[in-house]
C-alpha cells in the first residue's frame, strides 16, 4: 500500500551543530548484516507512512534532512528523543511521510541480519540491480543496517501498481472479492489477465486494482513471507498485534495468511 506523504517544506531548520556520525568501527566490504549495532540502537522504530533508515558513518541530520528531501525539523519529530549531535553509525531513524515517493509501485521491506541485497532479491524473485536501482539512497549495496527498510519493485501480477495483492480464501469468488473491496469483476478481470474465474485456488495471489490508497492511507505494503504469521510481522515492525489485525480487515480469519 502506498502510504500518504506529508509535505514539510515550510519547517524550519533549527541549529544544530554538524557534528558526523561516530564511527564504530570498519565497515566490511561485503556482508553488511554482520556490522555490530550499537547496543542502544531501536530496531522497532514507528514510522508509520514513512521510511526506516540506517545512519551510515559520517551522516549528519542536515545531510540526511537533503538526502531525502525533508526538513531537520521534519527529522527531530519524526525521532523524539534523539540526540543531532551523537548519531551512531546504523542507528535506525525515520524518515517521515517519503514512502509513497520513494517506492510508488512497490512495498517496503525489512532488513533482518544477515540479509544482503543479493539475498533479499532473491527473496521476492527480482534482478539485484533492480533492487540496488529502486534504492538509491543506500550509498553502498554491500552495506545494510539490521532494521532499515528497502524498496522492494515487486513484479506483481498484471502490474499490480497502486494496488493490493490478495490470497483467495476457500468458498471466494471474484464477485465475492470484488465486493469485499469494493471494486468490480472486470476491473479484477483486467488487472489479473489470464485468471480463471471458475477455478481460483486457495491461497491463489491475485491483484485487487487502484485500492492501496484507500485502505492503508496512513500505512506500506508488506508482503507476507512462507512461515510468517501475524504476531511475527507485528513484532517485526513493532506494532501490536491488534493493530495489525485492525488495520487488514479483509483478512478473514488472523491465523491464516
């Protein structure tokens, strides 16, 4: 889902020394994942329509303030509680209400240890320079901070931009589902050519077209992984449960995704 951008153009700029990050330590050419954090470092940042990043060394909240086109004022709100003058090299913050503009026909994803670029491409069936080309705000593709999110440009059935991807469930049938979201069967036949509407599967990924802005206005799209479940992506971006299951209603029973 796309999430809503809120512009902050009109903040002003506080004064702040441009002290740079501290650096902890050599950065290894090859596996990121394997960086040591620093123990204070929030991996569960909110950030809700917006972007979670890494601090890499050197990076100051003014250089990341025009990294990514927003404020340091838009930064300082977005991150309560931290200190412009002591960031640490990946220590997660949020880039707010940039989501949408910087993955406008993909889904975010989370960076876990022990990923690289080449494994997360892996993961969603994409070219690793696609995947290195839908980011370009990370400076170096062999280095990811644990905990920040990539642009994932998924190739979705028919093109799926703008819109949801959704598992039929047993006993759905397009008429079903397009009144579930509120969209009409030949919108679903157009956006998932070559679909057989008389013999969906369970479980069969179809894209439900021009939906994403309605139903997660304020949030992203995540793409459930094989052995995912709810409370594990709660956990993973540190949202209760219940809000989790609040914000997919169309999700019929939580324990089965």
């Amino acid at each position: 889902m796309e999430p809503t951008v809120e512009q902050s153009g009109e903040d002003r700029q506080p004064e702040l020394e441009t002290q740079s990050v501290e650096d902890s330590g050599t950065v290894p050419e090859e596996n990121e994942a394997n960086y040591e954090i620093e123990s204070g470092s929030d991996l569960a940042v909110s950030c809700p329509g917006g972007l979670l990043y890494g601090v890499r060394q050197g990076e100051t909240l003014f250089s990341i303030a025009a990294k990514f086109g927003v404020t340091v004022q838009a930064l300082l709100n977005a991150n309560p509680g931290i200190n412009p003058n002591n960031l640490q090299v990946c220590q997660i913050i949020c880039i707010p209400g940039v989501a949408s503009r910087l993955c406008p026909g993909g889904s975010l994803t989370t960076v876990r240890a022990g990923q690289t670029m080449s494994s997360i491409a892996q993961q969603f069936g994409i070219s690793l320079q696609s995947l290195i080309a839908a980011n370009p705000w990370i400076p170096n593709p062999n280095f990811l901070c644990p905990g920040e999110q990539l642009c994932v440009p998924i190739a979705a059935p028919g093109g799926c931009f703008g819109g949801l991807l959704y598992g039929v469930r047993q006993g759905e049938t397009l008429f079903s589902i397009a009144a579930k979201f509120g969209v009409t069967v030949q919108a679903l036949l157009n956006a998932n050519p070559g679909i057989n509407p008389n013999n969906l599967q369970v479980c069969q990924i179809i894209c439900i077209p021009g939906v994403a802005g309605r139903l997660c206005p304020n949030g992203f799209l995540t793409t459930v992984q094989a052995g995912q479940s709810m409370f594990s992506i709660a956990q993973q971006f540190g949202v209760p449960l219940q809000s989790l299951i609040a914000a997919n209603p169309w999700i019929p029973n939580p324990s089965f995704l």
